[in-house]
C-alpha cells in the first residue's frame, strides 16, 4: 500500500450534488460547495455518498463529478470517493477508473441482494485486495436501515485484521453495542455515521464524523468534533446542544432532501432540485420547521471561483 495516510480523524462532509432547472449538475454551485468546505478544519470530503444522490447519477455523471473535483481541488483537501453497490466486479471497475483521482475510497455494505456474512466478507475482501485498488486506503460503510442487512463487528474485525488497507468505517447502525463490540476485537478507525450521534461514538472511541450537516456548519460540526477529541466533552455538549434542533431537522425527510432545501434557502447553492423518486418538499408543517433555520448566516460563501473544464 502506498504511504498515503487519509483518515486520520475529524470530519468527513458527505457533499450534496447540486442540480440546475433541468435537473443537470450544477458544477458551479459544487464548486461553491466545496469551496466552503475548505479551510473550515474539515479533514475531507466524500463524493457519490448517499447524500451526493449517488443512486441516481449515471455512471458517466459520476466520473465527470469525480474528475472535475480532482481538476480543481486535489492537494486542496482530501477527496475520498465512494463506490459501493451490490455488483462486485462493477465496484472494483469504477474504483479502477477513479483510482487516481482521489485520496481513498468509502464503500457501502451491498443493498437489494441481501448477501449473507461471508458474502459480506467475500465482497469486501475482494475489493480491498484487487491488483490496483489495494494500494489505496479504504472506509467500510454500514448502514443497515438502507442496505438492509447490518456488517456484523466480527466480519469488521476479520476485514481490518486481513486486508492492510481497510482502515476505517462510517458506523451508521445506530448501535452503540456494535461500536463497543468492534472496539473490543480490532483498531480500526470509528467514524459516526450520523451526527445526531458524535457525541456518544466518539465517547467509546470513534475519532470523527461522515457529516451531512458540515454542507451547512462545516465549523461548527468541526469543532465538536475536536472538543470531542480532546476530551472536552462538556463544552461539546453545550454546542451541540445549541444545534441538535437544526441537525434533527436534515433528516426530518429522507437525505438530502432537507440539506438542500436549507442551502438553497441559504443562497448557497441556487437550486434544491433532487431526482426522482426522491421529490422536492410540500408538507407544509415540514417547511415551517426548516424555514426557522433559514436566514442565519453561517459562513461566506465564495463567489470567486475558477473552474477547470470538466
């Protein structure tokens, strides 16, 4: 493996992928997006996420996103890609394409086919140990509630002790007794998947977050994070505390239909616009709720970009 170190604690922006009026990616407004994200104190960030609407980006989209941001933005800050799915070969054959125009990669527990545990195993063990991939670190990402079968810590433990590049996961069960039992019998690297919970991951041992909510507070989420780090949980609580209300709310709806309609509303980016099946919010109550987070101020957005062609 090369000597590339990536996940070395902090966080992780899982960024959104904006669209125009007709639904076409809006290069400027990412452009905008991760400009922001830069010089925040956030570690990297992560494209073709769950967030990034990756399920409804064509493959050729993909690459586009990936190799723009890399025109524009590589030794800038740290560019992890993510290429799960529930193909294998298909997995390894984008990682390939995208090999060096990134830092690392994350990839996803498999979603549909429901492979059992040593499927899950197989699955990544055949990833991380291809010929051109294996010399580039790599995230696990679990998240049952969408994948719909849970990474069990033994096969985390048997994947990080077999495989030198696995160094790391996105822990997105919601279990605290998973994070534990992971902890118990191995060191990889414990990100929080969701930030409702950093504090209590990073409590028992984790050392970051995979954040939605830094597309908006990137310096905020960042510095819990580093309080959390250094042990100074009290004063993380107290900021925390002030924006759980604000986090609650980006997952009223499904991700990342919330983050994008507070960006937009926030003049960070000029459109909500997702794909369908994922559809724009009408409820009214739901508007009512975000709309009291609409108006603050939380950073400049920068306008003055130069862009490479894509």
């Amino acid at each position: 493996m090369n000597n590339e170190k990536v996940f070395l604690g902090g966080v992780y922006t899982v960024v959104v992928t904006p669209f125009d009026g007709e639904n076409n990616i809006n290069y400027f407004d990412l452009s905008r997006l991760i400009n922001n994200q830069i010089n925040t104190g956030v570690q990297g960030i992560i494209l073709l996420g769950t967030t990034s609407e990756s399920s409804t980006i064509s493959e050729n989209e993909k690459y586009d996103i990936v190799d723009f941001v890399w025109n524009n933005f590589k030794n800038k800050i740290n560019i992890v890609i993510g290429i799960g799915g529930n193909n294998t070969q298909n997995v390894i054959d984008f990682g390939r394409l995208c090999y060096n125009k990134c830092n690392g990669f994350m990839v996803t527990v498999p979603y549909y086919n429901k492979p059992s545990q040593e499927g899950l195993f197989e699955h990544f063990f055949t990833i991380a140990n291809d010929d051109i991939l294996k010399n580039k670190e790599m995230m696990l990402y679990n998240i049952p509630s969408r994948c719909g079968v849970n990474l069990d810590y033994t096969i985390i433990a048997q994947l990080y002790n077999t495989c030198n590049n696995i160094v790391a996961i996105k822990e997105a069960s919601g279990s605290l007794e998973q994070i534990r039992k992971i902890k118990s019998l191995c060191n990889i690297k414990i990100y929080s998947g969701d930030d409702l919970n950093i504090l209590p991951i990073m409590s028992i041992g984790g050392i970051g977050v995979i954040s939605v909510a830094s597309n908006l507070i990137p310096k905020i989420i960042t510095n819990i994070v580093n309080l959390c780090s250094n042990n100074n949980f009290n004063e993380a609580q107290t900021i925390f505390y002030k924006y759980c209300d604000l986090i609650e709310s980006l997952f009223i709806v499904s991700n990342p239909i919330p983050i994008k309609y507070l960006l937009f509303k926030n003049n960070i980016i000029n459109n909500q616009n997702v794909r369908l099946p994922l559809i724009k919010i009408s409820n009214t109550k739901t508007l009512e709720i975000l709309n009291a987070y609409v108006g603050n101020h939380y950073f400049e957005a920068n306008d003055n970009i130069e862009l490479s062609n894509i």
